[in-house]
C-alpha cells in the first residue's frame, strides 16, 4: 500500500466534501470551492470525519494515482479552508513590479515593461520596502494554479548565477558561481 495514499484526510470543520456518479470531487469551504474530476477506480469514501481513498488492486497505474489524488484532495481541502500564498523577490538594481487589479507590471531590465495577467483565482500585492527587495505575494485557494503563476513569473527572469539577479522565490537559495579569475 502507498504511506501517503494509506493516510486519512481530516475534514475540518465548515468543510463539506462531495462526490457525484462521474467521480467529481467537489470540495467547499470557507474561502471557495475546488472541483477534481478523479480516475473511476479509485474510491472515495468518508468516514468518522476523515476521507479514506482506496484503490481496487496493486497495478502500477492504481498504486500511482492512489497518492497522488490523496495529496490533491488533501490541498484541496487545505487550500479552502487556509488558502496558499508564494512570495517572490525580485533582485536587481531597477527592477520593479505593480500590481492593478488582475495585472502585474513587471521592469526586469529589459527595454518594455512586462503585463502579466492573472487568473480570477489569484489575488497578488506587490511590496516594496527601502533597503529590501521588491516582493510579489501570490495568494489563492488552488495549490497547482498559484505554483503555475509562480513559475511563470519567475520564468521570464531567472536567477543567475553569478551575479544572484532575477526573480526568485523568497526560499529558494540560489548558488552562486565565482567570476573571472582577474589577469596575469
């Protein structure tokens, strides 16, 4: 048996979890609603105030998608009820972002600014404190979606390693190169 598929899911309080005939998962809460359409074999069933999912036999297809569709219905149950954020820095002399309504305008050093559109799903705040790096906060309900942006972002300027420059996330280290070596 999976370790990860085996564990239960605690459903929290203000949390109701649905599954239809076609296998929907739909998930409400708090903050939202997520839906997942899951594979026919796996089962969904609620018991004493935890999800249990089972699969039907241990072909390698079943034993891969048990752990997997237990981590997504467990963020999805995290992420109604908390919610995700991911924090971006931007590192480098100049570069800037503002954040209007859905769009993000980014200055990363290139000759045009760039506009980012965000999904309806995302909400963002872009902070800029004196002597520390411009940060984007990306927060949201759905783990993939906020994960997609993220990367996204960080994309279209990524860290190098020499001088540390680009948009990076706020945990991520970046492992910096040594230059030339100078002359004779």
């Amino acid at each position: 048996m999976s370790r990860i598929g085996r564990k239960l899911i605690p459903v929290v309080a203000g949390v109701t979890l649905k599954v239809s005939a076609t296998n929907e998962v739909t998930v409400k809460g708090p903050k939202g609603e997520l839906k997942l359409l899951v594979d026919r074999d796996i089962k969904i069933e609620e018991k004493d105030g935890n999800i249990e999912i089972s699969r039907p036999t241990d072909q390698i297809r079943h034993r891969a998608m048990h752990g997997l569709y237990r981590s997504l219905i467990a963020n999805m149950v995290i992420g109604v009820t908390e919610g995700f954020n991911r924090t971006l820095e931007l590192v480098g002399v100049g570069y800037r972002a503002t954040v209007t309504g859905q769009e993000i305008d980014l200055a990363l050093g290139y000759s045009h600014n760039i506009i980012l559109q965000l999904p309806k799903e995302i909400s963002a705040v872009a902070t800029a404190e004196k002597g520390k790096n411009p940060t984007i906060t990306l927060s949201s309900i759905d783990k993939q979606l906020i994960g997609q942006v993220a990367a996204k972002l960080r994309s279209l300027r990524k860290p190098e390693p020499y001088k540390g420059k680009g948009v990076r996330y706020s945990d991520e280290i970046v492992r910096r190169k040594a230059g030339k070596s100078a002359g004779k």
